[in-house]
C-alpha cells in the first residue's frame, strides 16, 4: 500500500486537474529527471535541452485536464518533451497540438484551434496568477508563445522589437519563474482569468464595431484616454500620437478587422484579428494582425498593432 505522504501518481493528476497546483508540481519534479533524459538523448547537452523541458512543463501547466489515463502521466509528460524537442530539430514553427506519439495519452478529439485549446484548458485561474506574478516584459513573451497565434521566436521577436536571443532570454527566464510562483500561489485567491479574457471579448467586440462605424460607445471612450500612445511601426511620426487616427484610416481604406482570438491579464490584453480588404483595393493590409495592449487602471496606456510573419517595416496597406 502507498504511504498516505507519497500519493500515485494517478492521485496527483486528479488532484492537479482538481485545480491543484502543488499536485502538478510535484508531479513535474518527480517526473523531471526521466523528462530531461528525453531531451537529452534527442538534443544534446546545451540550452535547446532545457527549453525543451521548460516548454513541456508549461505545456503541462495549460493542458493537465487532457489526461485520459492518469496513472499514465509520466509517459504523458515524456511524451510532451519528445515532441517540444522533434519541433526544434525540426526548426519550423511549433504546432497546436501533439504528434502521434501523445495521442495515446491526449483525447482524440483534442481541439486545434489556440483559442479553444486556452478556453478548455490553459484559462485554470491559479495559472494566471503566476503568469501575473511575473515582470511585465516576460510576461508578454510568455503570453505570445503560449497563449496566442504568434508562436515563432522570430515573430515575437518582430512584435516585441528585440533580437531573437532576447526573446529566448526572457522565455527561458519566465518558464524558470512559473514553477516558484505557482507553488507560492497555490493557496492564495485567484482572479477570474476567464472573466478577464471574457469581458476583453466583448471590448474588442465593441470596440472593432464602433471603430468600422466611426463612432465609439462612451465607456469604451473612457478606456483610451488623451495620453494613450500608439506605438511602433504603425506610428510612423514617431512622436506622441492616440490609436484613434490609424482606427480611422482603417475605416476610411475600407479595411474590415474579425476578431479571431483574445487573450488577457490584468494590464495586457492581446486582440488578434483577420483584415479583408474591399475588392480593387491597391497596397491591400496583410490578412492577419494582432493589437497589443498594455493597460493602466484598466485603460490603454501604449497600443502596438504587429503583423506577424511581416517585416518590422511598415507593411503594405497597414492603417497609418
């Protein structure tokens, strides 16, 4: 029989989809040392080693509740890392979901869309408040790489204006900081982080309504006062200048936004959009684009609009 003190590991992954995240973090340093061989009989001695590991153990953090078999979850965890590491030796772009080699323990009917994936499983509130607890520049990148469409190092690096390695850096710095601040928050209250991600839906919503037909409802007003600051490629100016001109150069070009994915914390809220352009139109905008928003108070002190997979010059058709 297994000492009271030393639960199975099919214990601890009830427990850790219960919400608990000192469950998962045992489980995560029981099963570190075999997930770290994984890595390193893939990828070597080095750094791409223990990003993989780091990757998987995040990857673990958001999609716990897909374990079908719990007494399984070491192999699941391996599994995880094996795949984080086949996608570096790979160099392309990680993917939504998992090889074949994981389906044996994720659910067939696994979601492929980033957003369903975050709104099934990554949206656990004590996750949250560890991605709070964190300085603002990691969080972002945390953010980036793991909870939105704009997942290629080389893309967060355009969005956030830094070299590659910078990007690294900090993804490395933040993964090393959850582990700590989960475990510090296991027993403390949480936000709603599906309220948070929630209400910024329904701003956006408004908000990308409102911008199309040139007039903004009062409270959303409120939420981008005088002194907020577009910033970035979309400023071309490069002084102080409020979103609301390049909202209404959108409109003007014809330029429609759809909302495709939200994600938020309490000061960053980041708002993917797909743009159709008019037919005829000359110098069309790129289909895909992201604002970030990095708030104060609840309102909007900087705004980045970003075009991922497009060159940090100001592309074709963008809004000015």
């Amino acid at each position: 029989m297994v000492p009271l003190d030393h639960p199975t590991d099919e214990e601890l992954t009830f427990r850790a989809q219960a919400g608990e995240s000192d469950a998962l973090g045992l489980l995560l340093t029981r099963h570190q040392a075999p997930m770290r061989a994984v890595a390193l009989s893939l990828l070597g001695y080095g750094p791409d080693a223990e990003d993989a590991v780091q990757e998987a153990a995040l990857t673990a953090l958001r999609r716990i509740g897909d374990v079908r078999e719990p007494a399984a979850v070491g192999a699941w965890l391996r599994a995880i890392v094996r795949n984080a590491a086949r996608m570096k030796l790979r160099a392309v772009r990680e993917l939504p979901g998992l090889d074949a080699l994981e389906q044996v323990y994720v659910r067939d009917d696994e979601p492929s869309h980033p957003e369903r994936v975050v709104e099934q499983h990554a949206m656990r509130d004590w996750i949250w408040d560890a991605v709070e607890e964190l300085p603002q520049q990691q969080r972002l990148v945390l953010m980036l790489r793991h909870f939105s469409g704009i997942t290629s190092y080389q893309e967060i690096a355009e969005v956030c204006e830094v070299p590659v390695g910078t990007v690294r850096s900090r993804l490395n710095q933040a993964r090393a900081k959850m582990a700590k601040v989960l475990l510090s928050t296991a027993a403390g209250g949480h936000d709603d982080a599906s309220a948070l991600t929630e209400d910024s839906r329904q701003e956006a919503e408004v908000t990308l309504d409102g911008a199309m037909r040139g007039q903004l409802p009062p409270e959303i007003l409120e939420l981008w006062p005088a002194e907020t600051e577009l910033v970035g490629v979309l400023n071309k100016e490069g002084g102080r200048l409020h979103p609301f001109p390049a909202m209404r150069s959108t409109r003007d070009k014809g330029v429609t936004q759809h909302l495709r994915h939200v994600v938020a914390s309490r000061d960053i809220a980041i708002w993917e959009m797909e743009a159709v352009n008019p037919a005829g139109i000359s110098n069309p905008c790129p289909p895909t684009l992201a604002w970030l928003m990095f708030r104060q108070g609840g309102r909007v002190r900087k705004l980045r609009v970003v075009f991922p997979g497009t060159p940090t010059a100001t592309p074709p058709g963008a809004p000015a």
